[in-house]
C-alpha cells in the first residue's frame, strides 16, 4: 500500500507520503480555495513524479476549509479511482472520545493530533501546533481529548501588525539578537518570538496546574511548520514531532480500511 496523506489547513496543505508507518516524502504548498480538483491533481501528480511513486493506494485527508475539501473529493473520485479513500469528518472512526460542549465543533486537524498523540506518546499529553492559528489540544492518559485553546498565529500576528502600525512594516520571522532590540526589525521579532515563547510556556504551565499531575508526567508534543522557531526559546517541549498530523490521518486511514 502507498498511502497519501493530506493536511489541508487555512494557509497550507501540508501532504506525506508513507512508507510504512514513516513519511518518506512530504511537501508543502499554498491553500488555495480557487484551486479546482483538476488543478489539485496536476499539482499533486507532479510532486509524486519527483518520487518515483509506483501509485497510490490510499488517500487520507482531514481539512478546514470546506470549498478545498469540496475539490479533494472530486479529485479523488475522478483522478484517483483506484485510490481507497478516507476524509476525517463526524462518522469517521478515530478511536478518540472528543470530550466538549459541542464535539461536531472541534477542527479534525485537532483531533488527529489528539489520536496521534495518545498513540505515539500516551497521555496525558498536550500538543502545541504553530500554523495559522496556535491551537493547544489535550489529551488525557486515558486518550481522551478533554479540551484545549486557540491563539492567533505567529505569522497572522505579525501582519496584522504590519497592517495597523503605520511606521512598522513586515519582517523575517527569526530569532533576534537579544530581547532588548536595538532597531525596530529586531523589535518586531523579539516581540513575536520572545512573546509567543512566553505565551506558550504559560498556557502550558496553566494546564498541567488544571489537570492535576506532575509536569514530568505530561508529554508536551510541538509541531506545525513554524515549531523550530520556538523549539530552542521553550522549555516546556518533551517532543518534536513535525509530521505528528499525517501520523494522526495514517492512524485513521488505518481504521477505517
């Protein structure tokens, strides 16, 4: 089986291909909502042509933005017959019990964190994922997901910043010199990077306080593409894991086939 798996977030769409149960290939390319499912299938057929894929067998696909999602259907269907596929969605066997108000309301994205999570590392765990959004999600040690939060972005900061501050304009997203800037470039970054770093550790400290066990107990995962730029600023993070969202939709392709 050669299993394609595809995270389809607001501002990335993130796809692995398995080998096994590791990702031997993986790419990143812009979420597009005006991309139609032919457009999607020439662009992905080229990335697998880089890899000599000998077919795919399998598809699993989780996705926040409904018109893309809509397109990866028909794409599917049309483009990939041969392909088994699995869209995680309510009805969609993950084997996590999605302890909310409202579970229907709880991004997929979040909850294959969660399964992977509590397969890989066991909980109680919390996963830290920096996309456009920085969600915290929290699983349990029984594998429940019991919660999390959602803070904007780094990225999405930093331009809205640019955007109302007339003297402040966009800049590289990277480590500063120090946290005292000396010119406003460096300003910027030691307020993005600096305060984000604080912010996670304090939300992470206020939830391990709420759920009552030791911090050497808890599994603090960090993943989404923007994680090394807080890795090294962090002291809270056990784990690494970058491709912990495709090893969630590999976990429940492998359910649900």
């Amino acid at each position: 089986m050669t299993l394609l798996a595809a995270d389809i977030g607001n501002s990335h769409t993130f796809l692995g291909l398995f080998d096994g149960e590791e990702v031997a290939h993986h790419w990143r390319v812009a979420t597009d909502e005006r991309r139609t499912s032919d457009e999607w299938a020439v662009l992905v057929r080229g990335l697998l042509a880089d890899v000599d894929a000998t077919g795919i067998t399998g598809i699993s696909v989780c996705a926040t933005v409904p018109a893309v999602l809509h397109e990866w259907r028909d794409m599917m269907a049309r483009h990939f017959p041969q392909a088994h596929s699995v869209v995680v969605e309510p009805g969609v066997r993950t084997g996590v019990p999605v302890l909310m108000d409202n579970p229907r309301e709880v991004g997929a994205d979040r909850i294959i964190n969660a399964l992977a999570a509590a397969t890989l590392y066991g909980g109680p765990a919390i996963v830290v994922d920096f996309g456009t959004a920085t969600t915290f999600d929290v699983v349990s040690g029984a594998g429940q997901y019991i919660g999390g939060a959602i803070a904007p972005g780094i990225e999405i900061s930093l331009e809205a910043l640019g955007r109302r501050g007339a003297q402040l304009r966009k800049v590289e997203l990277a480590r500063p010199r120090s946290v005292i800037a000396k010119n406003t470039v460096e300003a910027l970054q030691s307020g993005m990077i600096f305060g984000v770093a604080a912010q996670v550790e304090g939300i992470v400290d206020r939830m391990i306080a709420e759920l009552g066990v030791a911090v050497g107990d808890v599994t603090v995962i960090a993943t989404g593409h923007l994680a090394t730029l807080l890795l090294d600023e962090c002291d809270c993070f056990t784990e690494h894991s970058p491709w912990l969202t495709l090893q969630g939709l590999r976990l429940v392709y492998e359910r649900n086939s």
